[in-house]
C-alpha cells in the first residue's frame, strides 16, 4: 500500500475531538462539591432537616495538596487550604480520583471498596460523606 492510499483510508482528525478537556485543579474540584452540597440543602428539606444539627470537620488530604473543611448548620462555614489538627473525617486520594468522583465515572463505593479513596472516621460520619455525592 502507498503512503497515499494509507493517507486516504485514515480519516482525518477533529481538532476539537483531540483537544483534551482542561482539568479542574483540586481547589476547583472541593469548590464544586460544596456548592454540591449547598444547592442540595437549599432544595431538599429533609436532608437539611437531618444535617442541620450536625457539626463536623473534614481533611482532605491529595498528596501534594491539603484541605479543610467545617460543616455547622447545614453548611460548610468554613473551606480552606491546610489541615486540622485532629478532624473527624480524612478523606486520602488522588486529585484524578477525587475529580473522577464529582464527574460521576468513579463510583464512591467503588472508590472505597478499590483504595483508591480512603477514608477515616466514625461510621456515622463516613455515611454522613454520602450527602456531598
């Protein structure tokens, strides 16, 4: 086959279709979460009914990149870089992994089930995490 045949058979590319999607950065990725979880509460009241007295502090923990998280009153009243000290919740992953949870194409359970989500904590509060997915 010659190189002219090859180049009529290859159909020809769609800059738009290789173009790669530009990826949130993990500030971006917690952001959409929160506002998540935020537009839930305004809307349902039955969940904010149940998280309303809860009060609770998150870490996120990304490897290169740390967070951290208040929730009181059915918000997230705080929302910062860094860490606790002592937090009731850890959530340890992988920025990829953790934006493969908000796109949907990662499943929490099966996040957590493969380790590629780790999460520590009481019980109640793991299943409390439940409400930001």
């Amino acid at each position: 086959m010659t190189t002219e045949e090859t180049a009529q058979q290859m159909p020809e590319e769609n800059p738009q279709e290789t173009e790669e999607t530009p990826q949130m950065t993990s500030e971006e990725i917690i952001q959409k979460m929160v506002d998540k979880f935020h537009r839930k509460m305004a809307k349902d009241e039955k969940a904010r009914a149940e998280v309303e007295p809860i009060e609770k502090t998150m870490n996120v923990d990304l490897g290169e990149e740390t967070f951290r998280l208040k929730v009181a009153h059915a918000q997230v009243v705080e929302y910062e870089k860094g860490m606790y000290d002592e937090a009731d919740i850890l959530v340890k992953t992988k920025p990829e992994y953790l934006q493969q949870l908000v796109e949907g194409t990662l499943r929490p359970m099966r996040a957590y089930v493969t380790k590629k989500v780790i999460i520590k904590g009481k019980i109640e509060d793991i299943l409390y995490l439940k409400k930001f997915f």
